[in-house]
C-alpha cells in the first residue's frame, strides 16, 4: 500500500520537518507493507534548499501593502506555481492507495496560500477517488470566500479521518464548517519524536549555572502571522531580549540563542548578540549562539542541549515537551497556548511585556519543577494512539464512518 502525505517538510522552519518525519514513521511501523512518500505544498524538494533571503524581503512587502492588492498578487504567483505542481500531483495521488493532508498548520487563509493549494491537492483526491485523511492540522479563525470554497471541497471527498491539534483548531472548524464535517482532536504528531530521552533538566546542574536556550523569532514573522495585536506579543524586539539577557548573564547563567532553522530568525538572533556584545560589561555568565539548524535532526540536538529553553515558535516547544526539557512558550498565535493549555503547562505561557526579572524567574521555576513524567507518558500516548487510528482507518476505510468522524 502507498500513502501520499502532503505538507510543509521542506520548510526552513524545520519544525514541519520534524513533524513531518514523525507522520512518516508512524504510517511505516507496523506489520502492513506501506510505503509513505510527502510530498511538500510549496514544491520543494529537500531540507536546505530554501531562498529564505528573499524571503524576509517578500514578507516586508506584503506587509505593507493593502488587503486587495496583496491578495491579487499572492494569487495571481501562486496559481502559475501551482499549474506545474497540479501535474506532479496527479501523477502522485493517481499512484496512491491514500492520502492524507497533516499535520501543520494548514487550515489558514494566509492570502489564500494554503486555500489554493491545499484546493488543488483535493481536486486531486477528487479526481482520483482517493480516501484523505485530515490529521492534526491547525485551523484559523478568520478565512475568507474563496478560502472556505476552496477548503470546502473537502466534503466532496471519501474523508475516513478528520483531527485536528487543539481545542482552539476544533472551535474554529465549528466555526466554519456547523453543519460538518466534524474534527476530533489529536496529539501533535511532533510529539512522537524517535530519539533517546534526556533527563538532565530534571534537577539543577552543579553551582546552580543553566545552559538557557533563546528560540529567537524575526518580529516580521510575528506580525505577519500573528493571530492578536502586535503590540501584545512578548520579545517582539531587541531590547526586550537584551534586557532578559543581560539579567541571565549577571546571574551567572549560559545564554544560547538558537532559531528554528529559518534564516531571517538566525539573523535577528545575530542582532541581538551584537547588540548584547556592545553593552555587556564584565559578568559570570556566557552568550553564544548555535549554528542556524538546516535539518531536524541538528535542531532537535540543539534543544536537548538546554536546560530549560524560551520560544514563540509551536515545535521548539513540542519538541522540547517531547524530550522532556522544561520550556516556557511566548504568546503570539493560539497554536501556541492551544499547545501548552492541552498539556497542562499554563503556568508557563507568557502573555504579554512582563517585565525581564518575571521570565527570569519563570525559567527557573521551569526547570526546577521539570516535566511530570507521567502525564508525559500519557501525552506520548495518546499522540501514538492518535496516528495509529488514522493508519487503520487508510488501510481499511470504512465509508459509513464518515457521519461520525
């Protein structure tokens, strides 16, 4: 059997890598002969291939630019893209038992560029009379005419699984889709990480000195995907992370700014050590910053090498849960708090500008307290049970389940 998964797994933001692997090795496990290929929505073809350059420069623009314009312009690229990636496609799902579209945050209407691909893969399920699975996507609040025609043709298709990640996702398609299809909540598939556990974070190093990782995102991508106000979203700047920083370094503490993969947030991390670096005085503790990560596997060690980490970005936090090293999220998309309120870390979810010495403390306290494991290994769990239930569902679709999905 062959299962086409389509998603983000080429990203730069390497946490639709990890996730994506994650799908793969599920869907192959097992005693069932299935062979997985993904196939990524963007038409990349491998890690490392990105033009995130270009990419800030694009996303700057588009901000500035007025709702109509920016819209006739995504469109007017994407649809010339998508006319040579619709002949891959087809090729693809044609030579497919089953597809499936997960897990990311796909479900958003982001000037149509995810309605008008995710649009054309369905038309292709459609064509090709394929069973599709929707798996552990996100969904936004807000989408637009043509976004919900487009993601609507879902209805037309032999759909025998529908989840999506968090209760937030789950109101949203509600919201959008009353009359149903209806979505159950799984675990983010980025939870089933297949790496050793550390349990180094779980009690204090030697002289009480941490290794703090800094997941540092470009504020650009903050403002330009942010579900609330810009204004609201905590570490949107050089001094608030300098400010934290220098406080961690009198403390004594080894600071490690690292980024998700993209190249637009390894360089803002680069701006904010040169900024560190022309006020610092002497002090006891350390900055330094990692290599930008190009594939999951070199961002999942740089995670396992922190004591605690800090991060807006959803899969440094998933990842970091995962393997079990204490993590405090930043507040600027539901994804986010979605994430940390499903696996009860409230506690640790930062809304807000509060003040340096308050995210000092909170990093702490988080590493003191560590991961409970056994709510962790529930959570594993039930991530593992979420995948393997879409995986029997593939194999054996079951047509009149698809009211009760």
């Amino acid at each position: 059997m062959k299962i086409v998964v389509f998603n983000v797994k080429f990203s730069e933001n390497l946490g639709d890598g990890l996730l994506a692997e994650c799908v793969e090795s599920a869907l192959s496990a097992g005693r069932d002969e299935i062979e997985v290929e993904t196939v990524d929505l963007a038409g990349r073809q491998a890690f490392a291939t990105g033009h995130g350059g270009r990419r800030r420069l694009v996303l700057g623009l588009l901000h500035r630019l007025p709702t109509g314009v920016r819209q006739r312009l995504v469109r007017a690229v994407l649809e010339r893209r998508l006319r040579v990636l619709r002949r891959q496609w087809e090729e693809k799902v044609e030579a497919a038992d089953a597809v499936v579209i997960g897990g990311g945050n796909l479900f958003q209407d982001d000037d149509l560029n995810f309605p008008l691909k995710i649009g054309a893969v369905l038309d292709c399920v459609l064509r090709h009379d394929r069973p599709l699975a929707v798996y552990a996507v996100g969904v936004g609040g807000h989408w637009s005419e043509p976004a919900y025609d487009l993601f609507g043709r879902l209805k037309q298709t032999r759909l025998v699984h529908l989840s999506v990640r968090d209760g937030f996702a789950q109101d949203s398609w509600r919201d959008h889709f009353p009359e149903g299809p209806a979505a159950k909540i799984v675990r983010d598939p980025g939870l089933l990480l297949d790496v050793p556990q550390t349990n180094g974070s779980l009690c204090t190093p030697p002289g009480g000195r941490l290794t703090i990782g800094l997941c540092i995102t470009d504020p650009i991508i903050l403002q330009r995907h942010g579900a609330g106000q810009t204004d609201r979203i905590p570490f949107a700047n050089i001094n608030a992370y300098r400010e934290l920083i220098e406080l961690l370094l009198d403390d004594g503490q080894h600071v490690v700014l690292f980024c998700n993969g993209a190249r637009e947030d390894q360089a803002f991390a680069e701006r904010i050590r040169a900024s560190v670096a022309s006020r610092r005085v002497d002090t006891s503790g350390t900055l330094d910053i990692s290599l930008r990560p190009e594939y999951p596997g070199e961002l999942i060690r740089i995670i396992q090498s922190m004591d605690v980490i800090l991060a807006h970005r959803l899969h440094a936090c998933i990842a970091a849960y995962a393997l079990a090293i204490p993590h405090v999220g930043l507040d600027w998309d539901r994804k986010v708090e979605g994430f940390f309120n499903s696996v009860a870390r409230e506690t640790y979810f930062i809304k807000g500008a509060p003040p340096p010495k308050h995210v000092a403390l909170l990093l702490k306290a988080a590493q003191q307290e560590g991961i409970e494991m056994r709510r962790h290994r529930d959570i594993i769990s039930e991530a593992r049970a979420g995948i393997s239930n879409m995986r029997r569902r593939l194999i054996e679709p079951d047509l009149s389940a698809i009211a009760k999905i």
